[in-house]
C-alpha cells in the first residue's frame, strides 16, 4: 500500500510539473504571438514564432503530446477562423441583399412603373445626360429614386 501511495505522489509531483510546462510553454506562445501581432511589418531579428516553438519541441521531446494538442489546437482556430469569415462575409451579403429589396420595395410603393420606366430607352437616354447630382440622388435613397423617376 505504501508503495501504491509512493507512486501516485509521484506520478501527481510528475503531473503538476508538467501542467507547469505546459502552461510555461502556452505563455510563451501567447507571448510570441502578440508580439507578432503588435509588430507584423517591423523587422526582427528573432526567429519567428514557429521556429521557437520547433526549437521548443526539440528540447522538450517529453512533451510531445502537448505540442501535439497545440498544433490540433492551432489547425482547429485557423479553421474556425475560415468559417467566421465566411459566415461574415455571407451575413454582410444578405444585409446587402435585403437592403437592395427593402430600397426597391419602397421604390415600387411610391412609383409602381419603375420598371417600365427605366426600361425605356428615352429614360436611359434622359438619365445619362443628367448631372452627377442627380445620378447619385437615384441610389442614396428609394424617395430620391422615386423623385427623379418623376422627373
């Protein structure tokens, strides 16, 4: 039994020490990191972070598994920051989308033969002789889209 009990301190001193450098290493990454953050374009004359941490991982062989998960880790954020992108990306296209069909909703509910009229090819001619200004007030907003129909 006091064997037993020798080996799980043990194998607890063991465990502690190496949750402390593990957490030692995550804090130099973290550190390596911002500092590649808050200075992307400077020249350095530092390895890059990369090669530390291969240098890490080559005086620290014991530590495999945590390198390990660090890199699982590492793959796992760049993918979940793929994913977030595109998903910004279609979100921003579907309030473009449906800003572009609330502005020609309104558009039709003030001037119902938009359509025919900007079909026209004497519309066409008109708007292209117009001024900049007027142009413009067609896109800024629904009302003025329907003003210049008027016109």
């Amino acid at each position: 039994m006091t064997r037993a009990t020798q080996k799980a301190a043990d194998l607890e001193r063991s465990n502690t020490e190496l949750q402390q450098q593990m957490a030692l290493l995550q804090a130099k990454v973290d550190l390596l990191s911002q500092q590649s953050l808050s200075h992307p374009n400077q020249p350095n004359s530092e390895p890059e972070p990369s090669d530390q941490l291969q240098e890490l991982h080559k005086d620290y062989q014991e530590l495999d598994p945590v390198f390990n998960k660090l890199d699982e880790s590492e793959q796992l954020n760049r993918k979940l920051e793929q994913r977030l992108v595109a998903i910004e990306k279609a979100r921003q296209e579907q309030e473009a989308e449906q800003a572009r069909q609330a502005f020609w909703s309104k558009l039709r509910s003030l001037h119902p033969d938009v359509e025919q009229l900007s079909a026209s090819e004497d519309f066409k001619g008109w708007f292209a002789r117009q001024t900049a200004d007027v142009q413009e007030l067609s896109r800024v907003s629904p009302l003025g889209a329907a003003q210049v129909m008027s016109l």
